[in-house]
C-alpha cells in the first residue's frame, strides 16, 4: 500500500477528478472529505464489505424454489 | 428486440430489451451492469435479480413494504444529488433476499436497497435509523405473539 503523509488542511489527488483532504485529525479519528465524480460511488469500507457478502450469499441461494409464502408476515 | 439468455438456474429466458435495467455502477460488490427481474410464480413474493451478462448470476429480491410496512428508505442529500433521485418513494424499492434451507433462516438487506426508476437502478445505502444489513424475513410466530 502507498503511504502519504499529510496534515490537516491537505490533499492527495487521485487521478484527474478525484480529492481527498484531511480536514480534521482529532482523538483516534481523522476527518476526511472526498470530492469525485458523480459516477464514482464512495462507501464506509466495513460497510461495504457487509453489503457485498450479503449481495455474494444473495447469489448463491440454493437450487429449486424458494418457498412459497401463503401470506406475507407484515410488522 | 428480444435476446435469449441460458439461465444456469433457469434455463433458456426470452429477455426483452425493454425490460433490462441498467446499473450503472452495478451491485456493490458484484460485477456487471445489465440486470432483469424475472418472476416465476405469480403468487411468490420472490423476483430474481438476473444478470444479463451472466448466466450464472441471479440473486433473489423482494418488495420489502410487503413484509416491514413501517420500512422507509433515508438517502444522504449527497447520494440523493449524486443518483439524481429527489425522493425514493418514486422508486420501484427491492431488498436482496439471503435465501436459506429454513424460512426462519431467510435474511434480507434493508441497509442497502435497490431502488429502480427509468430504466435505471442502484443499490443505495439507507440511511433510515432501523435498516439492519441481516434482516429476519420471517418472524417466529412465538416472537410476533410476544
């Protein structure tokens, strides 16, 4: 992995449209604001992942018919 | 124009172009752009989401109001500029289904839903206080009676 020492205040430049700043290092956290692209999507890594392997388990539900639900349970 | 796809779960499906939905950033996690909903059985709550660029990728979905009436999508005003979508309840809303042997085991998505409009769809994280990653689809009747 590249590393970059930065300080609060300043920016790394990913490509041609994409900026990260560091704006605030406080106790144990950074705050990092992102510009990019409407097309690029930006997510929380942990997050990410959690939704990824959701969408893999998603993929591969077991063979045959999902169960038929007489009435849907509504809470 | 219509294309055929052999579905490995399916068999042979007759896609209309009209029906595929484009992702343009495709599902997180999973590649390919190209998606269609295909039912099987009228009365099942069940759709697949199918690719259209692989025969070998389908995942389950499901209209999560028909289950959590109460649900509610909350997107950040960032990714709602971003998406180009004022307000989700315009959407046609589907929640990935983690399908299991045992109905009690079935889990869904409601953090992050994947809202379809023109064409178009996205899977967006939900910013809605209660919208967990692992949802139970079914309750245990002891549990609803509690």
């Amino acid at each position: 992995m590249l590393m970059i020492t930065r300080r609060a205040g300043e920016r790394i430049v990913l490509g041609e449209d994409i900026v990260l700043e560091v704006v605030d290092i406080g106790h144990g956290q950074v705050r990092i604001g992102i510009e990019a692209p409407k097309s690029v999507p930006v997510y929380r890594e942990e997050l990410w992942a959690a939704i990824k392997a959701e969408n893999e388990a998603a993929a591969h539900a077991p063979a045959g018919p999902l169960p038929a639900v007489q009435e849907p349970v509504t809470r | 124009m219509t294309q055929s796809l052999e579905s490995s779960r399916f068999g042979r499906l007759a896609i209309d172009d009209e029906a595929v939905i484009e992702f343009p950033n495709g599902l997180i996690g999973l590649g390919g752009t190209r998606y269609v909903l295909v039912g099987r059985d009228q009365d099942s709550p069940f759709l697949w989401l199918h690719s259209v660029e692989d025969p070998t990728l389908a995942l389950p979905v499901t209209n999560p109001f028909r289950f959590f009436s109460d649900y509610e999508v909350v997107l950040s005003d960032a990714e709602a500029e971003r998406l180009g979508i004022a307000d989700p309840e315009t959407c046609d809303v589907w929640v990935t289904v983690r399908a299991a042997e045992r109905p009690e085991d079935f889990r869904v998505n409601l953090r992050a839903p994947i809202l379809v409009t023109g064409g178009r769809g996205h899977q967006v994280i939900n910013d809605a206080e209660h919208a967990p990653v692992q949802m139970p689809l079914f309750a245990p009747i002891a549990a609803e009676a509690a």
